[in-house]
C-alpha cells in the first residue's frame, strides 16, 4: 500500500508542474494579491479534481446522457480562456495591492481556480486515463487504487500551495513592469489553452462531421 500511496502524491505533484492554465493563474494571484487569493483558486482546482477523480473512480453511468453536454462544456471552457487571455493582455500596468480577505473576493478567486480546471476536457480525460491505467496495467485493487488516487489529490493540493507560497514570498521582485510583462505570458498561455480546446474539442470534430 505505501508504494500506491507515494507513486499517488508524485504524479499529484508533476501534474502542477505542466506550466498550464492553472500554474499561471495560480503564480499570478499570489504575487498580485498575496498567499490567501493563491489558496482560495488552490480550494477551487482541488474542488474540480475531487469531482473527475469521483467520477473516473465510479464511473458516470449514474449521470443522465444529454446530447452535446461535451461539445458546450468546451465551448464554455474556450470563451471563459479567452476572456481571461485578454483581460490579462490588455488590462495595462497593475497596481499591486494586496487586499482584506472578504467572501466575495473569495468566491471570486474559488469560482477562478475551479472553471479553469473543470471547464478544460483535457484535465478529465487525464484522470480517467491515470484511473484506467493503474487498474488494467498495474492491477492494483480497489484499495489500492482509492489510496493512489487520494494520494494524488493530497499531492495536487500541496504542490499548488506551495507554489501560491513562495511566489507571494518573491513579490519583492515582482515589479509592475515585471508583472506587467508576466501578465501578458499569462494571457496568451490562456488563448493558447482556448485554441487548443477549440481545435480538439470543437473544431476537429466538426471536421469530420462535414467531411471536410
């Protein structure tokens, strides 16, 4: 069991070094607007991975089929990057100001944290691909795979938090021509995540539909 446990936390952990969406978004709140915005988008990504993590585990035979669910789940996903690529291109110099923790703020960055993981295909398929790999190659027993895959998620959790704590901590050197210019990466590794899911997801599949 204590291999299945330690193998869950450091894929856990590899999977927020990927320098995608939620990196960024992750790094960038906690250097503009301190440790605790970092944690609440931190208690949003671990709420979206609990649920794919459920659903790959049990299945999603218990959810009723609606048509096109996937198709608008990504479409979502495409516009909520894009307007936050844009936003993060065009919004100019920041002030850095680190306000009071209030719960509209957190509902703010919880909800931030939470689309940007959940309203991407691509996180689900990796769980469900970790889920069917550690039972039809590595065989491991419902035990087994309940430990790695709560391993994982304390892995994820850990990781992002300590990413959200050293990056508040090098704020010092976070000026606003520098976090101007971090902004900006920010933003086109958004619209880069928008496109991918535009091609994959909407795109390609409506290729192939029209024949084209």
């Amino acid at each position: 069991m204590l291999l299945p446990i330690l193998y869950g936390f450091l894929l856990g952990a590899g999977l927020c070094l990927t320098f995608g969406t939620v990196f960024f978004a992750l790094i960038q709140n906690s250097v503009d607007n301190g440790f605790r915005s970092g944690m609440k988008i931190v208690f949003g990504v671990i709420t979206g991975d609990i649920l794919f993590v459920a659903a790959a585990l049990f299945g999603t035979s218990f959810l009723p089929p609606i048509k096109g669910f996937e198709t608008a789940m990504a479409a979502v996903g495409v516009v909520f990057l894009v307007a936050m690529g844009l936003v993060n291109i065009f919004k100019g110099t920041p002030r850095l100001a680190y306000p009071q923790t209030r719960f509209g703020n957190f509902i703010y960055y919880f909800t931030t944290g939470f689309f940007l993981n959940a309203l991407n295909p691509v996180n689900f398929v990796a769980w469900v691909a970790i889920v069917a790999y550690i039972r039809t190659h590595l065989h491991y027993t419902v035990g087994e795979q309940y430990a790695f895959m709560i391993a994982s998620l304390v892995g994820v959790f850990a990781t992002e938090s300590a990413l959200a704590y050293y990056a508040n901590r090098l704020k010092r050197f976070f000026t606003p021509r520098v976090v101007t210019i971090f902004n900006r990466v920010t933003g086109v590794v958004f619209l880069i995540g928008a496109a991918n899911i535009a091609y994959n997801r909407l795109l390609e599949p409506a290729s192939k539909l029209l024949n084209w």
